[in-house]
C-alpha cells in the first residue's frame, strides 16, 4: 500500500458505541457555542441546549406528540452529522418546548428501529469494534437514546450467526511505514477526531486534517480534494500543505424561524 487516506474514522480499537453518547454531546455544545457567538442565535433561542436535555427526560416519562425523549434524541443526532441541518436544531428544540412540532416534525423520523443487510450484520453483530457491549451512564443528554441505540442493534443481529472474532485480532498493528492522511468533522457526533487519538503512534507518518464545524458528511469542495492529490504524489505527509481549507469551512445562517 503506498497511501492511505481516511475519512471522518474511528481506529478500530476504539468501542464505537462506547464513545457514541459522549461524542453526541460534544457536537451538540459545540453548536450552542456557535450559536450563543451569533447574536441573531443568542437572542432567539436562549437556553435552547437545556431545553433538549429536558424534554428527552420529560418525553421519555411521557411521551409527547407521539415521540419518546430518545426518538427527539434521534432525530438531533440524525441532524448533528450535516452542518446544513445541524444549524435548524435551535429552531427544532426551542419550538418543540414552546409546544410547535412543526419544525420537528420536518426535520425527519425518530424511528430507532434499526434494518441491517448482509454486510451491514456481519460488522455490526460480529466485530468488537461496535462495541454492543457498552453501557453507560456517559453523563449526557444522549445516555439513554445510546441505550436505545445499541438494543436496537442487539435485536437486529439476535437471528445473525455469530463467528468468533478474538479481540486480539481487532488490534493496530506495530507501528507502520504506510503514510496515512486522515479528514475529520470538527464537530463529528459520530468519528471525530478523538478516535483517531493514537494514529500518529500506529502510524508515524500520518496528518489528520480537522475541519472546524463541519459534521460526519462533508464536501469542501476543490482544497480537500487538492490535498489528497498533493499527498498522493508526494507518498508522505512530510512537507504536506494542510493550510490549503483554512478558512473554507462556510457556517450557513441559523435558522431562526418557522
């Protein structure tokens, strides 16, 4: 392999849903602070961000509008992977607490109901990096849709024949000469780049490139792909030009109204 480049991943010993609910909550402070540097933001929706983690609380003692607290949790997790959904959370939470669930009701289904096809259930229901064992409390707003998440997972891989994957095979290798470039989402709920923490000990030659904002899904268009040529070409990270998308990252307005 001459070059490896990663995008917005999690290093394969590392529990994906061990780290699910904490990363969730980074994400969702890192756009209240987003918004509250807005004052168009700040001044709509003060307290938007407690607002969440107290409906998820009420609506999952009681269900409002037929939604549980977890399946709201769903919905914003849903939205914190795209930058452009992500800036209508505001909006969402706040009328959901004033009693409209317009904005909710657009922004998409909370169905935790999880469907997995024949590759999908071999990594899922077999490979340790899933991490369907975890169990929290993680302290966040997203502990129990994590739950949720993961028994929903479980149910989906109760009928998939399981096969033995010894943890010692879902280990990074010594170090190795490979030059690895890694993308991440500054503001990922899912694979930031705490995921990555010890790639540059697995693989000395490595640069991770942090896109501040941008969630799990991002294109930014011709410097990304600039980098990749340039790194390609040059079969090292030594030397590389990683300043060529500072400043690309454009934060689309808030929504501020239904």
């Amino acid at each position: 392999m001459r070059t490896l480049i990663l995008s917005a991943g999690t290093a394969i010993d590392v529990p994906f849903f061990d780290r699910y609910a904490v990363n969730a909550q980074r994400s969702l402070e890192q756009l209240a602070r987003l918004c509250a540097s807005q004052p168009d933001c700040r001044k709509a929706f003060p307290g938007w961000e407690r607002q969440f983690g107290a409906l998820v609380k009420a609506w999952n003692a009681h269900p409002e509008n037929g939604m549980t607290g977890d399946e709201l949790a769903l919905i914003v997790h849903v939205m914190l992977l795209d930058l452009e959904k992500a800036v209508s959370i505001p909006l969402v939470v706040s009328s959901a607490a004033n009693g409209d669930y317009a904005p909710l009701e657009r922004a998409g289904s909370g169905d935790l109901h999880v469907d997995l096809d024949l590759m999908s259930s071999s990594i899922w229901c077999n490979e340790p990096w899933a991490g369907l064992d975890a169990k929290g409390p993680w302290d966040t707003d997203f502990d129990s849709y994590t739950t949720a998440r993961i028994a929903a997972f479980q149910n989906a891989c109760s009928p998939v024949p399981k096969r033995a994957e010894p943890r010692s095979l879902w280990t990074l290798p010594a170090p190795s000469p490979v030059p690895v470039l890694a993308f991440a989402g500054g503001a990922d709920p899912q694979d930031p780049v705490t995921n990555l923490s010890d790639l540059k000990q697995h693989f000395p030659d490595s640069r991770t490139v942090v896109l501040p904002h941008i969630g799990h899904q991002f294109g930014i268009g011709g410097c990304v792909d600039q980098i990749m040529a340039d790194f390609v070409e040059r079969r090292t990270t030594k030397g590389l030009d990683t300043t060529r998308c500072d400043g690309a990252v454009l934060v689309p307005p808030f929504e501020l109204t239904d």
